[in-house]
C-alpha cells in the first residue's frame, strides 16, 4: 500500500512539474492577437500616428498631440509601414494595400487606396514601402520594388500605373530616388539615370555595402547595412565612402 | 517585461554605445538620430560625414517608431506615446501618454496565459523569438 501511495505521489508530483515547467498554449479567439507595431511620422504641422489598429491625424501646433480624426482601419495586418512622399504626400503600407494621403491645409483627403494593384506578391510592407517612396522625388514616376527586380512605374495624376522598365535582379533592399537619380542595392549600391523614358541608365556603383535602406540628403547617402551605418557621397556621378559606424 | 514605474522613469541619455541592427535613420540640422528597435535611440553629430561623433545614446526601452519635430523628439515607448526634447546635447522627457498604443504583439500572434494573467503594472518593452 506504501508503495503504491508513494508511486502515485512521485507520479503526482512529476505531473505538476511539468504543468508548471510549460505553458502549453493552442491558437484560439481567447488568446490570439494580431495587432502591428506602433509607427509614426512627422509631416508638416501633423503627426500620423499607426497606434496597432488605426491609423491617425494628430496635429502638433500645440504643446502635446491633439487628436483630429482617424485615417484608416487596418485590419489583421501587422506589417504597417508611414512613409513621407513629400510635404504634402504620405502613403500607409500595409501587407496588402498601400493608401495615399495629400495633405490640404489642415485637412487630410484620401486620394488613392489601392489593394494589390501593382504587385500581388508583396511579402512584406517593405516592398509597397520601396514602390510608393519614389514617387516622392521624381513625381511622374512610381518605382516598386518586387523581389528581387526594381520595377520602375509611370504614374498619371489620378495615379494610375504603366510599368515602363525594370532593372532585374536587384537586391531587393535598399532603394531611394534623389532627383532623377535612382540608387538601389545591386553588387552594393547603384545609381541609375532615369532618362525621358524613365529608362534607368546605369551610371555607376560601389561595391561591397549591401543596402537596407537608403535615406538620402542632398548628394549625401546614409546607407544602413547590417554592420551598422555608411555614409556615401555621390557627386560628379562618382560614389564616395565616406564612413562607417 | 518592465513595470509601470520602470518605464516611467527609464529616459535616460547615456554615454554612446554600438550601433547594432539600427532600423531608422532620421537627420535634424548635423545631427542623425538612429533608432534601435525596443532599446533606445543613438544621436550622432554629424558635422564631419567623414568623420561622425556618436554623442550618446538616448534610453528608450519598447521604442518602436519615432520622428522629430523642432527639437523635439516624438516617440511610441511600448503603450505610451512620449515626447523628449533634445536640446544642448541633453535629452529630457517633456510628456507622456499611457497607454496609448496598443500592446506590442507577439511574433507568432499567440499570447501565452503567462503574459495575459501578468499583474497590470507590467508592461511589454520586447519579444524575443526562441
């Protein structure tokens, strides 16, 4: 009988060691969330704010944010990328659509909202990301990046889109328009001339950085690799390095 | 996992430290702002591109998104939305809202009975995949 009490503690007490030591959980309504990383941006006198769920206006004339009105829903989507286009454009990428704003005094106004409409294989905000951010800096063009070729788009002034060139087998990273300039990573990072035709001319590259994204100010490309931060001059059509952190 | 009060008091700006997997680069004037995701934001003067001083570090454990206005440094800080001015080379909290945004998401979607039973003075900074 002592036996058999002490087997069925010991099988007890093993029982609850384990209980306790794990956490089993199974995927169900209760405990399944799905909202994304907060975001902001910073554009004329607002704030947008992607707080998880919605995407809002803010206005920052005042000491603090104060909230003017909800932008747009985002529903089971947790890859949500603000980007600035220009002063008065900004675009909200999602995994599945891109949302384009223009910005009329204080007013935000929805301009285009386009689900799958160039690329439907985006694996990730990042790309619609790429493929709106250009249109910021030559304004007739539109450039998505799809994987792993840069697509380059015509846009209209209703924004609708005509591919017109494609430089195939980029890195599908780094990418930023300065001017007609058009800087990619492929075989580090090159700059391409856009010509009448939008056609990409291949100007010249430096080797040897591979790009996670190009911010660009003025002729100075502060590349982020996954070292750490290179800064680039690119004058004269020639590429500089200039440091690295 | 952090608690309220930690969160509250953790803005902090540090001597400079390694630049690791920074995610966004911002520039104010000669100044970068690099953010490291969920740990904190590096500033760097940048006077000299060829060669940039790291000044420091600002501590911001949970930042997942930030942007600059004037001199002001506008964060998400896990929950809160915060706001930090930075001004002679000095980093000081000028505000900050709780709870805010909605809580950081696990990768996987799944939220553990460990995180959902948690105390409420906890709150979620950073996930790390197993």
């Amino acid at each position: 009988m002592k036996t058999l009490i002490k087997t069925l503690f010991l099988f007890a007490f093993c029982f609850a060691l384990v209980s306790c030591e794990d956490d089993p959980v199974q995927p169900n309504e209760n405990n399944y969330v799905n909202v994304g990383t907060p975001k902001m941006l910073s554009i004329g006198n607002m704030l947008v704010i992607y707080d998880g769920e919605n995407v809002s206006q803010y206005s920052t004339v005042t000491n603090q944010p104060v909230f003017v009105k909800k932008l747009l829903d985002i529903f089971y989507e947790k890859e949500v990328a603000l980007k600035k286009l220009d002063d008065i454009h900004f675009a909200v990428a999602t995994e599945s659509s891109t949302a384009i704003f223009e910005i009329d005094g204080n007013n935000v106004n929805l301009i285009d909202h386009s689900f799958f409409s160039i690329c439907n294989n985006f694996a990730a905000a990042q790309n619609a990301f790429a493929r709106v951010h250009h249109s910021a800096f030559s304004n007739s063009n539109y450039c998505p990046e799809t994987n792993p070729d840069v697509e380059i788009f015509e846009r209209d002034a209703q924004w609708n889109l005509t591919q017109v060139a494609t430089i195939i087998e980029a890195e599908n990273a780094g990418i930023a328009f300065y001017g007609d300039t058009l800087f990619i990573c492929k075989n580090g990072v090159s700059a391409y001339a856009l010509d009448a035709l939008l056609q990409p001319q291949f100007i010249t590259n430096i080797a040897g950085i591979y790009a996670e994204e190009i911010t660009i100010k003025n002729n100075l490309l502060l590349v982020q690799t996954p070292e750490g931060l290179s800064q680039i001059r690119f004058k004269n059509k020639q590429f500089k390095l200039l440091s690295e952190i | 996992m952090m608690s309220r009060n930690e969160l509250n008091q953790s803005i902090k700006f540090l001597p400079a430290q390694q630049l690791i997997n920074a995610e966004k680069y911002l520039t104010k004037g000669d100044t970068i702002f690099a953010m490291q995701p969920f740990e904190g934001i590096h500033v760097i003067d940048n006077q000299n591109p060829e060669m940039p001083v790291q000044l420091g570090f600002i501590n911001v454990p949970g930042v997942s998104d930030f942007a600059l206005k004037g001199t002001k440094i506008l964060a998400n800080q896990s929950v809160d939305l915060i706001e930090i001015e930075w001004k002679n080379s000095s980093a000081n909290l000028k505000f900050r809202k709780e709870n805010f945004n909605k809580e950081l998401s696990p990768p996987d979607n799944i939220v553990s009975s460990i995180v959902k039973n948690r105390p409420d003075s906890l709150v979620i900074v950073k996930w790390i995949e197993k």
